[in-house]
C-alpha cells in the first residue's frame, strides 16, 4: 500500500476536534495531502480563526534545509515525488525550480535560506493548491542593517524571479528597506513570506524582538498608515498575557495598514504546564476574540498518539501561538496556531 501525507492526517484526526476541522474541510485536507508523499513532513500546522464558528483550518508544513522532504520537493529523491497532478502545474514547476536552487551546493539560496513553509489557505469549500510561502532568509545579525536589507533583497530577488518569473520590483524594494532600516537594536527579520494565492503586491515580514514599548515607534518610523490607539490597545490588553511577541507587518510599494502580534510562551510550554495559557484564553474569550468550543478544542488537542506502522513514531500535538490580526476597517481578529511533531 503506497502511503500519502493523508496518512498522518488520518493519526490526529479524532484529537482535531470538528469543532477546529468539520467533516468537509477534514476530507478536503485529506484530498490535497494525498498529492504529497508521506515522508515530506515531520511538522506540520493549522491554523484557525478563534472567533469565527466556522469549523475550518488553513493547513501548513515545515520544509527543513537537507531534509528528505527538500530533496522530494526538488525531485531528487529516489523513494518518493509529488503527485502528477501537482508535477503538470506551472507554479508547482517554478516551486520545484526554487527547491532544485535551494539543493545546489553553493548556490545564493543554498547559503542563505534556512527553513520554508508551505500554507494552504482554505476557502470555504476546499483548499488552495497554491500555497503561501514563507522563506527563513539568513541575515548576519552583525552587520549593519543596510547590509542586512541589501542582503535579504538579493535573496528575495532570486526568489522572485524563480517563482514569479519576473524580478522583484524595485518599488516594493523601497518599502521593504524602510522596514529593516528602521528596526531597533536587536531585532530581527524571522520570516519573510510570499502571500501568493491572495494576490497581494505585498510580501509579509515577521519581525522579532520589538518589544511593546518600542513598537509603536518603529511603526511610526516606517510610516505605517494604521490607527495607533488601536496598537496601544492590543499591546496593553494582549501583548503582556505572554512572554514575548513577533510582529508581522505587510510591505508593498508603500508600508501597508496592516498589523499582528504573534503571542508566544518562552520554549513553547503547554497548557498543562503553564496557566498562562487559560488565563490568556479567558481574557481573549471575554473579549468575544475566542468562542468556548474553540477554546476546549484547543486545549483538548494537546497530547501524544504512539504509532507503530510504517515504523514507530510518537505523534506530539501542541499549541504554537496566538495572534492578534489589525487590519484597516476591519474588527480585530484572534487566530490560533497548533500542529504536530512526529519524532
């Protein structure tokens, strides 16, 4: 029997309570990891919209440097290989493209990418095979931050023409090196992402170590055109709930209305070890930010599945992080971000 990606689905699906994934959205995650073989992940995510009804999860994995998952990505493998279906699709073609880059010894990619994820958004009724992309681009923290935005432009230049086919605009360029220009003192680039089924001229920048009191300022900094009593808001109403935040901010041709906070607990401790985790949900539910069967679904998720076929493994289900969504005329929004180790 040929296994799938499906099949580490099938593992956690009782502990993904309906409540999270509903039985049409459960059986379009399985249909489209069946295009992906088995051994491409061993972290894998979802993320849900706390304070929605819907029981829907956009879908994500992690793509290590010189795991065997890159070398299937970039068709190197000698055990496994997409789907035929997604091996016919242009953008799956100029993906393999990007990961055949990012295999070469001594490639530009090669040297200064460390990590990937692949996001599936799901839109209702089934799930976007375009994925979002993130790039874990490598930045010398101790060079100046021109260095560091001219650096991360070549590597997101190369990027973008192997995904796009076309060079990354230069007025694009122009906003993002407002955004690490103006980064204080040892904050970082984490991520930057490629939102490509949105249709965004815009990339997506995860930025760590701003702490609340310096946010503002650098927001104000970049010209960031958002209401910044609703950041003084989220900050003073959230931020402290837990240890520490990563803020995602949207860069176009212009620094875009759009904020978030990735709420996180120092070595990502688990709500059976840590109470900060209930009495940040039961501020976030109070708020009407969460519904309370989103909240028991997600503290019920945590836990361990012991398998023994195809070979042993323990399936560990977690939580990740919180994160607090501004978007300009928008309310604000709560999502939930949990997934699986398989070690």
């Amino acid at each position: 029997m040929k296994l799938s990606f499906a099949d580490h689905i099938e593992i956690i699906s009782t502990p993904l309570h309906s409540t999270l994934m509903g039985g049409g959205c459960m059986d379009s995650l399985k249909e489209l990891c069946s295009l992906f073989p088995f051994d491409l992940s061993r972290d894998f995510g979802f993320e849900s919209r706390l304070g929605e009804p819907a029981a829907a999860c956009d879908f994500s994995f992690l793509i290590g440097k010189d795991t065997e998952g890159a070398k299937i990505l970039a068709g190197t493998s000698p055990m496994s290989d997409l789907h035929e279906n997604l091996l016919a699709d242009p953008l799956w073609q100029r993906i393999r493209k990007f990961f055949i880059a990012w295999n070469t010894q001594g490639h530009l990619l090669d040297v200064s990418v460390g990590s990937v994820w692949l996001e599936f958004d799901f839109d209702g009724i089934s799930y976007n095979r375009c994925p979002n992309i993130f790039f874990g681009i490598i930045v010398d923290e101790k060079a100046g931050r021109k260095a560091q935005s001219e650096g991360t432009l070549r590597v997101l230049d190369e990027i973008y023409r192997i995904i796009t086919g076309t060079p990354f605009p230069d007025e694009m360029a122009g906003s993002l090196r407002t955004a690490v220009h103006a980064l204080p003192e040892h904050a970082n680039l984490y991520q930057t992402g490629l939102m490509i089924p949105r249709y965004m001229e815009a990339v997506r920048l995860v930025l760590t170590k701003i702490n609340a009191v310096r946010l503002e300022a650098y927001l104000r900094d970049i010209g960031w055109p958002g209401d910044f009593q609703k950041v003084r808001f989220l900050t003073d109403r959230y931020a402290g709930l837990f240890d520490y935040f990563a803020c995602n901010i949207n860069t176009g041709k212009e620094i875009l209305p759009y904020l978030a906070l990735e709420m996180l607990f120092n070595n990502l401790s688990q709500p059976r070890f840590n109470p900060g985790w209930e009495a940040a949900l039961d501020v976030l539910e109070s708020d009407n930010l969460v519904t309370s069967g989103k909240r028991e679904a997600l503290l019920s998720f945590c836990g361990k599945t012991k398998c023994r076929f195809p070979y042993p493994a323990n399936y560990i289900r977690g939580l990740n992080h919180l994160k607090i969504v501004y978007k300009e005329n928008a309310p604000i929004e709560c999502k939930g971000y949990f997934g699986t180790m398989i070690r």
